[in-house]
C-alpha cells in the first residue's frame, strides 16, 4: 500500500532526443522551453515554442550543464566545464565569464547543475568523476558548491560532494535545497538571503539503503535525487535518475506525490512551464545507450489540473 498520489506522465510531449537532457527553464515572454543537452556533439541548447513545437537548437563549443536567463539583458549565464560563461541565445557564442577550475582537472571535475538565488546571484556546483563508483563513505570527493556574484566574485560554500545536483530555495528564502546524487541525499542549508551565506547543514531527504553490505550497484537501485524545484506551496520536486519518476515532498519531508515516466529509467530535470506555471516538465536521458526508445526526449503533466498545483518562476542573473 502506498499513501502517497501516483499519476504518469504518458507519452513525450515532443519528439526530440538528447543524450541527457538537463535544466529546462521557462519564458513566458515567448512560451518557450530552454534546455540543455551537454554530452552531444557538439553540446547543444534547445529551446521549444510550447505554442508552435518549432525547435531551435543552438549548437556551442564547448558543454555546458545549466543556464540562467540574465535580468534585463539576453541570453544566459551557464555553469560549463570548468567555470562561468555568458552565453548569446542567437548565435550560441560562449564569453568567458570566471574561471573557477584549472584544466589540469579536466575530466576529472566538472560542473553540474546550478540556479539563480532572489538576489540574482548564480549558484552550481561540481562533480568528481573520479568517486563516483567508489563506494560511499570510502573516500572524500572533490566536489564543490560555489556562488557566482554579478560581478564575478566567485566563493565555496560547501565541499566534499560526490555530484553536486540540483539547487532550489524556499518560498520564504531561509532554506536552501541541494542535491548530492552520487552521495543519495538532499542536504537542506539555512540561507541568508542578504548575505548569500549557508549554515546550519541537515540531511532533508536520505536515498541512501540502511545495509552496509550490499554493493555499490545494489546502493543506487533505488534512484538518485537529480535536478529539482519547489512549487508555490513549498513543496519540492526532484526528478529520479534511474528510478524514472519526479518526487514530491513536502516541506517537512514527507512522500506526496510520484509523477512516473514509463520505460525511462533516466528521469533527470524538472521544471514548470505553461501561464500559470500548472505544467510540470521533465527532461530525461540515457545511459551507456540505455534508456528506452523514450529516454532523452521531454515529456509534460498539467499538475496544476491535476491537483492544483502551481509552480514558481526561476529567478534571473543579475550580471
């Protein structure tokens, strides 16, 4: 018996494929859907008329795993390989913006996932390539969280992360949501909104199993908490790689709801779309060519016809 609501999100919403598609934002200005497909070659932005289904994708030199829209100004900033970079929507020209990571440490870190804070400060963090696959615990991994301020000033926040993943506050800004997906849990942080500071770390939500012995493919069967927003209720969404599906909790970290993609295991990104923001998108991909003949493609539940749910709107860089 489960006492938690379970809907699917039936068939993609659009017929396009990404390796691993990753952090969709939404445009109400234009209804338009931008999201991310950094393993392709060349990477790839893709950004969707919701209203037409026209797709532009926007080629770039170099991968790049989240964008931010900027506030009062086109285009993007991106978390890529090794740092910060703006990024121009027409032409896909990436500008440098920081630095953050040496190439000495390319393929072997990397950025990941990242968001925009309420003071227009951009926030991602890294992963270390070299422990994932290592068991849990038997090491400390290299991975950082770090803030990016309009002005560049770059500043750590948090290390010893296995794969630094999604990022996402609450409605009042005193807390701050981080997934660790390699690492099984969502850390909850206070955070001071005037100073874009982190205390007071807690383990919110542990994936992680109880038995010790079991092997490293055995502790990650249960899926790993991967991109993730809150909606206008607080709640937090976090979309489950390998399990296929979005959790909902609430914020007292209880199982609400479960929006399951059928036949793809590698559920990666949500985000809201549509008005009101009731539409909850997804993205997804795959994995060594494992996925399903769905796997990489976006899919969509109106939630918010579903169960009234609405979602909130992605802040913006203010640089």
């Amino acid at each position: 018996m489960t006492n938690h609501e379970i809907a699917t999100f039936g068939e993609p919403f659009f017929d396009s494929h990404c390796v691993i598609g990753e952090a969709p934002i939404y445009r109400s200005s234009d209804d338009t859907l931008h999201y991310v497909n950094p393993l392709a070659d060349p990477p790839e932005i893709h950004i969707l008329s919701l209203a037409t289904k026209q797709l532009r994708i926007l080629p770039l030199a170099d991968a790049i795993t989240v964008t931010s829209f900027r506030k009062g100004r086109p285009g993007y900033i991106a978390a890529g390989t090794l740092g910060f970079a703006f990024i121009d929507e027409e032409t896909g020209a990436l500008e440098n913006f920081v630095q953050v990571l040496s190439e000495a440490v390319r393929g072997k870190l990397r950025f990941n996932d990242g968001a925009s804070d309420s003071r227009g400060r951009f926030w991602a963090g890294t992963m270390d390539h070299e422990a994932i696959g290592l068991p849990l615990g038997g090491t400390t991994p290299g991975g950082n969280l770090y803030r990016c301020d309009p002005d560049g000033t770059v500043t750590q926040h948090a290390s010893g992360l296995y794969c630094s993943n999604g990022i996402a506050w609450s409605a009042d800004n005193k807390w701050m949501y981080h997934n660790d997906s390699y690492g099984l849990v969502t850390r909850r942080y206070a955070f001071d909104e005037e100073q874009g500071t982190l205390s007071a770390p807690s383990v919110f939500l542990d994936f992680r199993p109880d038995a010790d012995s079991i092997s490293v493919e055995e502790k990650h069967q249960g899926g790993e908490p991967d991109g993730m927003v809150l909606d206008a209720e607080g709640n937090i969404w976090i979309g489950i790689w390998g399990k296929g599906c979005v959790l909902c909790y609430s914020p007292e970290g209880r199982l609400l709801r479960e929006v399951v993609a059928e036949g793809v295991p590698y559920v990666t990104c949500p985000g809201w779309a549509g008005d009101d923001l009731g539409l909850l998108v997804c993205t997804t991909g795959t994995r060594h060519g494992v996925g399903g003949p769905d796997g990489g493609k976006p899919f969509m539940l109106d939630v918010g016809k579903k169960w009234g749910v609405k979602g909130v709107e992605k802040f913006r860089f203010a640089g």
